[in-house]
C-alpha cells in the first residue's frame, strides 16, 4: 500500500480528516476466532484437519506454530532461504513436504501441502525425541527450532535464549482462552483517534500506560533512557488507544502481535496494528494504520509521536487485528 499524491501532499490536513470521521463511519463488523487464537478464515479448516496427526499436535499449536513462522504469509521467505506459511527450508522440505491436495505436485508455498507437510514434520519430531525426559510437546517445539540433537543432549529445552522464547511464545499463543473477539471497527476507530490526539507527544524509551503518557525506563539498545521523558514508546501508544477502546494490550511489540490476529493488506482498515520485525518473537515496532499506506506511531528516541508512511521501516511483518480476550504473556 502506497500513500497517495494528494496524502503525500497534505498529510497532516488529511489524516486528521480521515481519523476524525473514523467514528462516524465505523461499523460493528467483528471477526470471530473460531479456534482459541485469531487464524485467518481461509486456513482453518486445514489447520483443524492437520492439527491431529498425533498427540503432542493440536490445531491450536500448530496454528500458534504458523502466526509465529509467518504470520500465516504463503510466500514468506527468510533471509536464510526458509520459505513458505511454514517456513521450510528446502532441504527439510525435501524430505517431509507431502502432497497435501492430491494435485499431483509438492508446493512449499501452497499452504494445502505446506499446512499437513507442517503438522507431519512435528509429529515426526515429537516421535524422535519422544525418549527425553520433561514436557513433550516443549519438546518437540525445542526441537523444531534447535534440532532433536540438541534437545537430546540437554535432556529438554537447551538452554538457548532463542529457542526458549520460541517454546513459551508457541506455547502461549496456543493457551489462549476460547473467547476471543477481534476489535470491531469501530474499536479500531476509537483506537486510531485516541492516537492522533497523541500527535507531537514526545517519544520516551519504556514509557506509556493504558492511562497515557508517563516517564520510561533505561535503556534503549543504544543506551538512550526514557526515565527523564513522559511520553510513549511505541507499544506504549498502541497499549493507550486500545485502552480507550476497551480492549487491554500486553506491553510489548511482540506480545501485542501475539494477541493480534493477521489481516491482509487489502482488509486492513483504521485501526489495525502494524508490526515491523523479522519474527513473531523479534518485532522491533508497532503503529496505528489509519489508511491509505500511512500509520500513527512513537518511531524511536528523539522523535515525537507522529503520522509516518507504513514503508518509512524495510521489515513489515504483518498487520494484524487485537483480539479482546485474557491472553497469557509470552
């Protein structure tokens, strides 16, 4: 999505319009998760279908499984050459990619194929290190990410920060309670709104409540303290508006994802939530997309709450839609 000449011309003018009317306007059009977390409605039947190949896999894990992967994208690829909804690398899928269709060919990124050929290669896993001793399903995630030698020599999840956080991120997606409602749009509305009235609010690192801005912590990546600032970082902007929404956000970019379900490009709408990062786990930043390519969002240290093009950050990941129910943190 690419913002239009007459935006680029009036940016601000513009976006105060299209924000101001967003209450007017906004219907009460929710989308239900039929699953215990947000899944996209074109993928469920095969995610519940795949999701029962063995007992240490379930649709909600593998579903959880997928939002981490790609955030259930058919053409993701990694820059390690990792690619597809699931994520194969060729090698693997090589090996264990299945036909999932009957249509006569293996399509890592046909997500009918890649979505069985997922829940087989966990099963096989599960069955591999199915002799270690602890939780077997963390397990078995340890080992998707580490490999089954690894999780074998430790004995269980090794003591990797990166697959430790793969596990409890899965893990938490998967325990998400059953009653879940995505924002409506109006939510979304009230939510954007709520944003731009934050316009020109300092940037502070850590800062920002569901009550509004307040002074950070220490310290940023590159040593910047948002102890002496009020104002927001910007999972800390994106926590205040849904607030006023009536939906409560975890604190985190990563943990807002978490609780978010994917939408499109061409289904997003005021309100939705745009992630920037590499992973489920690695998100670096979230903004507030108001239309038309450009979005609400605190960037960094030095800057102030402001309307930024959604292509200002390389790495969009997804935009995705809070859920409003009680989630674990990951």
């Amino acid at each position: 999505m690419r913002a239009s000449a007459a935006v680029t011309a009036g940016i601000g003018a513009t976006a105060a319009v299209i924000v101001a009317a967003l209450v007017q306007t906004a219907g009460d059009d929710p989308l239900g998760a039929a699953l215990s977390m947000a899944v996209p409605s074109e993928y469920k039947t095969l995610i519940e279908d795949a999701g029962n190949m063995c007992p240490e896999v379930s649709p909600n894990l593998l579903a959880a499984l997928l939002t981490q992967e790609s955030g259930f994208n058919p053409d993701a690829k990694s820059p390690v050459g990792a690619e597809g909804i699931a994520q194969f690398m060729p090698s693997t899928w090589e090996k264990h990619g299945i036909d999932g269709n009957s249509d006569g060919k293996r399509d890592v990124r046909d997500p009918e194929d890649a979505i069985p050929s997922s829940a087989k290669y966990l099963c096989a896993i599960a069955d591999d290190v199915k002799d270690v001793p602890g939780d077997k399903q963390n397990n078995m995630l340890a080992a998707y990410n580490a490999g089954s030698g690894a999780v074998r020599k430790y004995g269980g999840v090794p003591p990797y920060k990166e697959t430790q956080n793969y596990v409890r991120s899965i893990s938490a997606l998967a325990d998400q309670s059953t009653d879940g409602k995505s924002a409506t749009a109006k939510q979304g509305a009230i939510a954007a709104n709520a944003a731009y009235g934050m316009i020109d609010t300092p940037y502070s690192w850590g800062g920002g409540s569901a009550s509004g801005p307040s002074a950070g912590t220490c310290c940023s990546p590159k040593g910047r303290s948002g102890k002496s600032i009020t104002g927001f970082d910007c999972s800390g902007l994106t926590l205040y508006a849904y607030a006023k929404a009536g939906i409560s956000l975890p604190r985190t970019a990563a943990q807002q994802y978490a609780v978010s379900e994917p939408v499109g490009p061409e289904k997003a709408r005021p309100g939705d939530l745009v992630f920037y990062g590499g992973s489920a786990t690695n998100i670096h930043h979230v903004g507030i997309y108001i239309g038309d390519g450009w979005m609400i969002d605190a960037p960094r240290p030095g800057t102030k709450v402001r309307i930024s093009p959604m292509d200002s950050m390389a790495d969009l990941f997804a935009i995705a839609r809070p859920v409003s129910h009680h989630s674990q943190e990951i």
